[in-house]
C-alpha cells in the first residue's frame, strides 16, 4: 500500500541520513537572496546558449462557454502579486546572477482573435501561432519571466497559452496555477473576493534555506550515497540510432504517443501489489528492460523527475523544487521480471530517501567525464504523470488542456506514462537527430508486446521476453529470409571454373603487374600442382595451408587444393609466427604451400612439409596436365578460414564447396562479375 510504501521511506531516511532538517522560516528581503541549486544550473546554461527557448514550460486551456477577459486578466494579476517567483528576475552582477524580486509586475494578456477563421484554416493558424509562443525565448535578466496570450475562436470559445521559465516554475507548479486560477476567477467573475490561504513561504526563502541546510556534514552523507551508487556505471547508454551521434548535443525533437490497453495497466498493478511495489516502479522496470535489450547492456541508468516538496510549506509554491534522481538497474545473472521489479524498487527507496541532492549538485561532485555529444550520468528519462488537468471549471467555464509539442528533446529518448480511464497513456519524446519518427513507432509496437508478455509471465526471464509483433517478427523470419537463388549446388567449386575455363579457355582470368592469364593456363597448372598434391596424399577433407602473396601462384594453389579434393587454410604471412603456428597445428595441416621469398616469416612445425610453388616449380610441371579426379562432392570441406581472434583464441570456421558456390553466385550478381 501507499503507507505502507512511505513508511519505508521514512524508516530509510531515518536509517541513513541522521541529521534533521531546520525548519524552513522567511529570508530577510533586505540582503541578496541566492539562487537555489536547479536555478543556478539553468541560469549558467542559459548564458552558454541565451534565447534558446529549450526551458520554456507551456500550458495551454481551452475554455469553453462564456468568458469574462478582465476577470481573467485581473485573476492572473492576483496569482503574480501571491507568488513572488513569478515577478523575479534575475540580473547579472560580475558574473554572478541574484534574485530580484519586483514589487508588482503587470503581465499583459494579448488577445488574438482568429473568430473570422473557419475549419481547418483557424486551427491550422491556432497551430502556428501557439507554438510562436511556445518557442519565443525569456531574457532572465530583465524578465518577465511568465506570458499569457489568450486565443478568440469563437463568441463562446477560447484557448489561453501560459508559458513560463523553468528557472521559476515546474509541472507540479503548473498544477497549482491552474487551480488557483480557476479559485480567483471564479470569485472575480462573480463580483466576491478570492479566499485563498496565505502564503507564509515563498520560493526565495526555499532557495535561502537550501543553500544554508544542503553543506557541510548533510551534503557529504548525500554525496556519499550517490557516489556509491553510481560507481562504476557506464557512461553512456548504447540505443541503436538511426544517425551517428553528433559532437554536440542538439536540442530538437519531436513526440510519438500511444494508448494502450486497460488490461495492460491492470496488470502492472498487479505485479506491483504482489511485490510491494507501485506503478511507477513497475514501468521503470518494464522500460529498464525495454532498454537493456535494445542496447545489450545490462547496467541501465535512467533519470525521473520528482516533485522534491518534502517540507509541507512547499506544496503550495509555484517555482522551481523539481528534481532529477537517477535509477540505476542492473540486469546480470538472468533474472525475472519480478526479480527486476525487486532490483528497482530496492534503488527507487535509496532514491526517495537521498533526493534533496540537486542533480546539479551531484554532477558538480561526481564529476563525469565531459562529453559535449551527450547528457552526463544519463540520457534517458523516464515519468509517470499523474492525471492530467481535468474537471476544472473557470466560473461557469469549461476547462480542457490541449497538448502541446515545443519541439526540443532534453533527452535522447524520455517516456512519459499516464494512468487513464481507457487505458495506459504512453508517449515519447525523442531527439530528431538520432531517431527516425518511424523507429519511434517500432519502439511503440514492441514495447506494447513487452507489456502484454510481462502481464501474462512476470515469472519469465527478461532477456527471453517476446519483443517482436507477429506481423514484424514474420516480416524478419519469414519475408526477409525469402532470398532463395539458383546456384550451382550440386558442383564443387573448381568444377565450376572448370565449365567456365572449357566455355572461354582465351578468355582472361587473372591480371598480374600488367601481364594476363588466361583460363585455359590457369586451368593447366591448377592440373599439374593438384596431381602433385595428391601424390603427397592430399584428398577429401585434408586441409593444405596457402601462405602465397596475391599473385598468379596464389590462384593457382588455391585451385589445386580444391582439384586435389582438399581444403585450403589462408595463411596470412604478415601475422606473427606464434599465431601462424597455432593455425597450422589447430587445423591439422600437413602442408604449406607458399613462395621461397616468404619462407623466413612462417613457423616450421615438425612434421608439416613446405612446397614453394616458385623454387619447386619446374619438378611440379611435370605431372600431367590433365584434370585429376577429385574425389570431392558439395558436401565436402572448400576451405578452413580463422576469425581475428580478438576475444581469444583465433578459431577456424569450416566452410562446404556449395557454400562457396552460393556466395560466389552471390557475388556475381551483386557486383556484376
């Protein structure tokens, strides 16, 4: 249960962080008042980049029935006379910004009447212009810092956009303008006066008190948890973009949303029920999971938002309290879903109890390494948003939010989710130069099917949950693997170029410093060396090294061996001896042929014997030149080819004459050979 929950977290606040919090009383208005810690992080960016309008936070309502424009300019003024915030500034003095709270500021309520528009044309226009809005930048310096821009569409239909900083506002603030709006407008349209409780904090006195509280020994206990916690965490997740990330990370986006079904949401209580967990940590750890199978990493660390109102005189402030914690699952040892629920509810109760470090604040002690490409500590957010704003009423008004866009993604991807009445809302918001719209889709699908999967088997290891839909998982196994193509399968490969050699013996084969061979040559001397290879007991499946630089000769030996009814192992000349020799004796090979030039860069294992296909050749042309029979069928070995190695062991892959024959068809037709 709820209480239960928060019982816990009191008792682990209680468990590691012993020193109690001071009372938070009123800041002296006569000395400088400090910017809290998010404040001071959001000012320092917006000098790094002034204008940028990434930090506005837009509302919009549409208001339905009959307004009254001077109640709602007058309500408007009443809630920037109660809330401090929303007349601060902040100027700079050498470097260094200040609060600067107005006595009264006068926010202008502009209206743009679009009535004589119809259709499509008027929310076309509507669209426009709102996001205007949305994107025109604030000059913290000189403020205001809060906007409000009513739209007419009609004698009874209106649309009012509110666009505040996020240096002064949150989304649990946006919450309470609205409602103290509707209270104030309410009392104004009917002539009374508005009855609303005093407000014996305000947001500078929050930002006084946290600067005094969060030092010496309660910022190092907070440190020190956090430090902890992100030890050796990986410095970036791995998504699979559709783009290279840039040098610098950019800032535009756009959204994809989902409504998926009510028995998903259902279900995902459920699990949290049964493991003591809430909704919010259950989607964590289906997404977590969602994240560790795209990327194949399993330490997945993920940011989210929280209110961070834990002193009650903060429930009722408009300004910036909203803070970043950083969820970190790991996913090693193959657990179940239920164990992931487990892993997470464990690291969000250590969270809950350590949320006053600002985020700032903790990456100014951990200190990360600086890379502009991307956000330090974490790139993805995840939120789980409380119901939207809905049921209000302006008077005799009816209230509904529009959803706006404002084209920016803070993150490269962030899920928001919403508990609704038809279902589980889901929406992403995705940076556009890394993600294609329609990858956003796919993700969509697939993490829809991990949802349904979850629901139906909690008990199920999350690295084997089913991501794919039917459709797209039939499109990868079945249509995508329709690459049927007619190839020679019941020949070997040198009778291959046999058949070419009898169709086109003048036709030339191989091109060396200038100087062509042709089919019938190279047929001739693949003959005579195969015979003496076979003298030498090559047949079916004996493997023969090929040391030879590109040349004629190295044709010529490859072919031989295959005529022979060997196989060839490629011996690279240019890589150490140690690991030549170790090829040779893994293999088996009891030949090498090479040239003489190279005889000093290759290992001389006992019992292998060494054919210079130079030095030896006038004793290897004097066996027959005509076709040995082989002996070989499709089924047989073609050649022994060595992966790098690079995660040990260098090991050899085996390779049939008609998996030589298909890639080479392959080949041809590809590149037109």
């Amino acid at each position: 249960t709820v209480r239960k929950l928060a019982s816990l977290i009191d008792q682990r606040k209680a468990e590691q962080v012993k020193l109690p919090k001071p009372p938070l009383e009123p800041a002296p208005r006569d000395g400088e008042l400090p910017l809290s810690f998010a404040q001071q992080r959001l000012w320092f960016l917006d000098q790094l980049e002034p204008g940028n309008p990434f930090y506005n936070i837009p509302t919009a309502l549409r208001l339905r029935g009959k307004l009254d424009v001077e109640a709602l300019r007058g309500s408007i003024h009443d809630l920037v006379r109660r809330h401090e915030v929303l007349r601060t500034r902040f100027p700079d003095e050498g470097g260094k910004p200040r609060q600067e709270i107005l006595d009264d500021l006068e926010v202008e309520l502009p209206v743009v009447d679009l009535s004589g528009l119809s259709g499509e044309r008027q929310e076309e226009e509507l669209r426009r212009r709102t996001v205007e809005e949305v994107r025109r930048p604030f000059d913290l310096a000189t403020g205001p810092l809060f906007r409000a821009t009513l739209f007419r569409l009609g004698p009874e239909d209106h649309v009012a956009v509110l666009v505040m900083h996020h240096i002064i506002s949150d989304g649990w603030s946006i919450g309470i303008f609205v409602e103290e709006l509707s209270k104030l407008y309410e009392a104004r349209s009917r002539g009374l006066g508005a009855r609303l409780p005093e407000l014996r904090i305000q947001y500078a006195d929050f930002a006084k008190w946290q600067r005094d509280w969060l030092s010496g020994d309660v910022l190092e206990e907070q440190v020190r948890y956090w430090k902890e916690q992100l030890a050796g965490s990986p410095p970036v997740l791995e998504l699979p973009t559709d783009r290279p990330r840039p040098a610098v990370q950019t800032f535009e986006g756009a959204r994809k949303s989902r409504l998926y079904s009510k028995e998903i949401l259902d279900g995902m209580r459920r699990i949290g029920r049964e493991e003591g967990a809430t909704l919010f940590m259950t989607l964590l750890a289906a997404f977590q999971t969602l994240l560790a199978r795209f990327s194949s990493q399993d330490d997945i660390l993920v940011g989210t938002p929280i209110a961070n109102r834990t002193l009650s005189e903060t429930e009722r402030l408009i300004g910036f309290f909203v803070n970043t914690l950083v969820m970190r699952t790991r996913f090693d040892g193959n657990p179940s879903f239920r164990e992931v629920v487990q892993r997470v509810r464990e690291a969000a109760l250590g969270a809950y109890a350590h949320q006053d470090l600002p985020f700032e604040k903790l990456v100014e002690e951990i200190q990360p390494a600086r890379d502009l490409s991307h956000a330090p500590i974490f790139q993805v957010m995840f939120a789980l948003q409380n119901v939207p704003i809905s049921g209000l009423k302006l008077g005799d008004l009816k209230l509904e939010p529009i959803s706006l866009s404002t084209g920016t993604a803070a993150f490269d991807l962030t899920l928001e989710a919403m508990e609704t009445s038809e279902g589980l809302g889901v929406s992403f918001e995705y940076n556009t130069a890394l993600f294609d719209g329609s990858t956003i889709e796919r993700m969509l699908d697939e993490f829809q099917v991990l949802l349904e999967n979850i629901v139906r088997d909690p008990d199920e290891k999350v690295w084997r949950l089913r991501l794919l839909p039917k459709d797209e998982e039939h499109r990868i196994l079945v249509e995508w693997n329709q690459t049927e193509a007619e190839f020679p399968s019941q020949v070997c490969a040198h009778e291959w170029f046999e058949e070419l050699a009898d169709s086109q013996p003048d036709a030339e084969a191989v091109r060396y410093r200038g100087q062509p061979v042709s089919y019938a040559e190279l047929d001739r001397r693949a003959n005579q060396l195969a015979h003496y290879l076979r003298e030498k007991g090559v047949g079916p499946e004996a493997l023969v090294g090929l040391a030879v630089e590109r040349s004629p000769e190295m044709v010529v030996g490859l072919l031989a061996v295959l005529k022979a009814g060997g196989a060839f192992v490629p011996l690279d000349p240019a890589y150490p001896k140690e690991r030549l020799a170790y090829m040779i004796e893994d293999s088996g090979t009891g030949i090498v042929l090479t040239q003489e030039r190279l005889l000093g860069l290759l290992p001389t294992p006992e019992g292998v014997e060494t054919i210079c296909l130079d030095r030896d050749w006038a004793e290897i042309s004097t066996r027959s030149a005509e076709r040995p029979v082989s002996g070989a069928v499709p089924e047989n070995l073609a050649y022994v080819i060595y992966t790098s190695g690079s995660t040990g062991r260098p090991k050899g892959t085996m390779l049939q004459h008609r998996g030589l024959c298909n890639l080479a068809r392959w080949q041809q037709r590809e590149f037109g050979v």
